[in-house]
C-alpha cells in the first residue's frame, strides 16, 4: 500500500481541529446527559472506532459502550443503498438504555437511518446520533444529527477512522484523497 503522503491533496481537518472539536462534542454530551446513569454509547464498525474512543475520553458522564457493524446490500464499495443488515450485532439490551450512536461520517445518510429504524425497534429510552463528519450534499436520506462535528464538501476522504480500502484509518487528520494517484496492486 503507498504511503498516504502520495495520496494526499490536502488536510481537510487537522489533529488539533479535530482534537479541539472532540472535546467540544465531548463537553455538550456530558451536560447533556448529566446524571444519567443509562448512557450507551454505540459505534458503528469499522470507521467510527477512533473517534469514539477520543470522544468516550471526553465525556465525564459514566457511560457503556459497544459496537456494531453492518454491511449495505447490493451496494457498490463506495456507497450505500437504502438497506443495510447486521453483520456483528450488539452484545447490550438497549431497552430503557440512552444510546448515542456515534458515527465518522454521515454521507448518503442510509446507514444510519436504517440503523435507527432497527434500534428503536429494541425500545431504547432515547436513541440520538453523533457523527463527526456530514457530507450534507450527498444526503439521500433525512437522519437526526444531533451531535455534528463538522460539515464536509463532497470529497473523498481518508483518515481518522475514514479508509481508502481499508487502510490509513489510523491517519491523526482528515485528508483529501487524490484518486488519480492511488495505485491499488
Ligand atoms: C461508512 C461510514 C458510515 C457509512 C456512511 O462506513 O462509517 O457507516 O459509510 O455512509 P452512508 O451515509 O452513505 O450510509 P463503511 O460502509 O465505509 O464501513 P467502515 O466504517 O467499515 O469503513
């Protein structure tokens, strides 16, 4: 795999943007949710792990976490249509939990409408989302947002839980990729 530095046209969201912001997140949840003791939080595998790991550390309320992941249907690699199945469930009842769901990115807006749909279903005692990135103008979907980092131009972006074929997750900034100089073997 190259070296990100070759794919990289520009930091879109540096690390101490993003750190600052988390923290922000971090304080608005804790007042939000002061003497909860139901709190869930819960991350959408693979891309939401570093963020909510920052997030978590941020927020002063006691607090669970856990971890689904779910895949589109017949969707193409970059994208995702209206369907979504679980493909690692949680491992919590949510009934009568307050779950946070916590995202990296909000695109089409399809993942997360589908995965509300399916929580509720549990009977949570409330179901709100936090995504640090919402690329609003590629929405297809109308989803709750009720915790935003930041809005993002229609790019496609890598780092900070966001992939490029699964690497550079690990990247402590959001960058714009420069597709034309990605050679995948
Ligand atoms: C990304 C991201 C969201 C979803 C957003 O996940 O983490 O879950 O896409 O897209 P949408 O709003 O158009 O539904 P992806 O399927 O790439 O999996 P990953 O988290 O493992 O990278």
């Amino acid at each position: 795999m190259q070296d990100y530095k070759e794919l990289l046209s520009e930091i879109l969201i540096d690390e101490d943007t993003l750190q600052k912001r988390v923290a922000e997140l971090g304080a608005e949840i804790s007042a939000d949710y002061q003497g909860n003791e139901n709190l869930l939080l819960i991350c959408i595998l693979r891309g939401g792990v570093p963020f909510m790991v920052d997030l978590s550390r941020h927020i002063t309320v006691p607090h669970m976490m856990d971890f689904m992941a779910v895949s589109s249907y017949g969707a193409g690699k970059r994208e995702s249509d209206g369907n979504v199945r679980v493909t690692f469930d949680l491992q919590t009842n949510i009934k009568d939990k307050d779950v946070l769901l916590v995202e990296d990115i909000v695109d089409s807006g399809n993942t997360i409408a589908s995965v509300l749909g399916m929580l509720e279903t549990r009977q949570p005692a409330s179901l709100k989302v936090c995504a640090l990135l919402d690329k609003a103008e590629r929405r297809e979907a109308v989803v709750p947002i009720h915790y935003r980092g930041f809005t993002i131009p229609n790019k496609f972006v890598f780092g900070y839980g966001l992939d490029l074929d699964e690497y550079y997750r690990n990247l402590r900034f959001v960058g714009v990729v420069d597709l034309e100089k990605y050679n995948p073997d």
